[in-house]
C-alpha cells in the first residue's frame, strides 16, 4: 500500500492534518465555511479518515435482525478493512476478514483509488460488500468460509462489538472508550428504540454521488435541539415533506436515525468511493403483523440525499481550473447547522491523532 501515516498526509500542497487546513471550517455559526474541496474528493483525506475515524470511533454496521440465526455473518468494511460480526450462542463476536486481500498478493492499483470494486472476494477491504450471510452458507469448504473464517476462526484477530438497541456497533481500536453512557443519554433524549418498536422492515440499500459527510448533514439537516458533550451525536427536529415533525440524529460518524409517529428509521452510510454514499436503510415499527413503512421513508430519504449530490459537485470542485469562476476564492459558507457539527467531530478526531509512533503491536487481540 501507498498509504504511509508517519509521512504525513498532503493534497496540493497542503497539509490535510494541520489544523490550518481546518481553519475556515470551524468558526461559530454563519461565518464558518464548509470544508476545502480535498475533504471531499482526496484519496490522502480518505486515507486520514480511515487513520483517524474509521479504525478508532464506534462504526455502525447494521442490525441484530440481519444475522437472526446463530452462526449468521454479516460482512462490512470499515474503512479499508473487511470485518465481520457472527452471531454466537454466547452473544456477538467481530473479527477481521480472513482474505483481507481477497486473492491478491498485493492489492492491485486499481484498487487503490478510494473506489470500493466489483469483485467476487467480498471479504476484501478493498472490495464492495455482499448482505448478511445465512449459517448454512458458510459450511465446510464453501467460499464464504474461507474468504471470512477460514478454518481456524479462532485465530482471526478481533474488535470490540456492543449492540445498542437493535444496532451493532464495532471499533477497530485496540483500547477504546466505550459509548455507552453517550447512548445511553441519547436514548433518554430521544426515545428511538422504545421496548415495543421491534419489528423490522426489510432493508434496502440506496447509493448516492455525495461523500458520506455530506449525506450525512443532508439527512439529518434541521433544527438542533441536544447534542453530546462527547461528540458522539447531535440530536435535531426536522419537517418532513409531507410536513410531519420528525426527530433526527446523527451519531457520528456513520448513523442516522429519523423517528416518527410510531417508526423509527435507521441508516448506516458506507462510503463506496471518494465521492459515492451506500445508505443501508431499514425501518422499525410498533405494529405487530404490520410491515414499516420502508417505501415512506426511503421516498424521504432520497430528496435529501440529492441535495447532498448536488453540494458534492460544487464543493468538491470548488477552485478547480475548469471553474474559473470559484479561483481565489475561499470555500462557500456552511449552512446546514449539522454540517458544521459534523466538520467539528471531523477535525476533533485528525487533531487527537497521536504525533508519535505507537509500541503496541499491531497484530495483537484487543485487551490480550
């Protein structure tokens, strides 16, 4: 890999973990601009992000009614690193993917590109991802086996997994803080998963032309009514199109949740490319017998999100040549009040990354 975090991470000429690259972007509210064009189309401000996000905070990567069946697998890759959770009688186990490379000695160029690629090694960290894998799909010497468990998965290195409600959550860090007090007031905040909204929709994957953060604020955008000390999450209220008030939150830095009347809606956003957005949707319901509503809020959900696209094209190319009109000048303002929470958490986390090199080993289970 190309990728070398000790010499730092640059983008024509600048340096993107400085906090000078993040100057403009975190004033107060109405004077902060949205970040520089590299946050949104670099492949060294995606390597930082997989550096500083990805593999330290709490990722959402799905939900308990995926994988209902002991031994059911759901696959997601965090980052550039293909990882698994598998339901075990005793509870949940994450683990990294055996084939973490797929077949490959190295990873190709072509993979290199910040492009999640077709390929048939779903295990891959450079690779897109496959649903939720049934039990008996992962028999003795089938592929799923071998690219996941391999035969000894036991000896696959672990992350640390918490379920939350119905969600799983995972952190590739080897000593992170737990979030569970941070939920836990977010659930007293907001009530997103009360003890009788447990049926679940089916789930739908939608994909979008937005860097994830930007999809992120579009979702979400509203009026901010709570947010975490920790920065863990931001709660807001928002009007829906059919004028319905729904509560939204973003829990950084991949879910969004968007709650009405008797449903809540869960979206986890998988980056696919520097420039592209998966959004894993499902949604739960009260009702017994009756489905959620998924097509509601899906129809919801897209809207917003083309807004997303539409701000990608113009922040991401902002001063480029083939907009002359935009050279010399500094980014646009950030008006969606989630978005400048979102740069905030963005520019918390590159800042706390340490300076030095760390003795732990890499290949170590998480607390052995």
């Amino acid at each position: 890999m190309l990728n070398r975090p000790d010499l730092g991470y640059f983008d024509d000429g600048s340096d993107l973990a400085s906090p000078g690259f993040f100057a403009g972007a975190l004033g107060e509210a109405g004077q902060a601009r949205v970040l520089p064009p590299a946050a949104y189309g670099s492949l060294a401000f995606s390597n930082l992000e997989d550096e500083a996000i990805w593999t330290r905070d709490w990722v959402s990567i799905g939900t308990v009614d995926s994988i209902p069946g002991t031994g059911d697998l759901l696959p997601f890759t965090v980052g550039t690193h293909g990882i698994h959770v598998q339901r075990m009688a005793e509870g949940f186990r994450a683990r990294f993917n055996k084939a973490q490379h797929g077949g490959c000695r190295l990873v190709p160029l072509q993979c290199q590109t910040g492009a999640k690629t077709r390929c048939s090694f779903t295990s891959c960290g450079h690779s897109r991802d496959r649903a939720a894998i049934p039990a008996g799909e992962l028999g003795s010497d089938t592929p799923e086996m071998h690219q996941y468990l391999g035969l000894r998965p036991e000896r696959l290195l672990g992350a640390h997994v918490r379920v939350w409600g119905p969600l799983i959550l995972v952190n590739l860090d080897m000593f992170p803080a737990g979030p569970e007090a941070s939920l836990y007031a977010l659930d007293h905040a907001a009530r997103f998963f009360p003890s009788r909204r447990t049926v679940r929709s089916a789930e739908r994957w939608l994909e979008f032309a937005a860097n994830w953060k930007l999809v992120a604020q579009s979702l979400t955008a509203g009026v901010p009514v709570d947010e975490d000390e920790a920065g863990l999450w931001q709660l807001s209220e928002s009007v829906l199109d059919d004028g319905t008030v729904a509560r939204t939150a973003l829990v950084f830095p991949n879910l969004v949740l968007l709650s009405a009347g008797s449903e809540t809606c869960v979206v986890v956003l998988q980056p696919t490319a520097l420039g592209r957005t998966l959004c894993r949707v499902s949604v739960y319901g009260e009702a017994e017998g009756t489905s959620p509503d998924l097509d509601r809020w899906c129809g919801q959900i897209a809207p917003r999100a083309e807004r997303a696209v539409a701000d990608h094209a113009n922040f991401s190319r902002w001063g480029a040549s083939h907009r002359p009109e935009t050279l010399g000048l500094a980014p646009p303002l950030q008006t969606v009040p989630q978005g400048l929470w979102l740069q905030r958490q963005v520019a918390a986390r590159i800042a706390r990354l340490p300076s030095e090199a760390i003795d732990q080993p890499i290949y170590q289970n998480p607390g052995s």
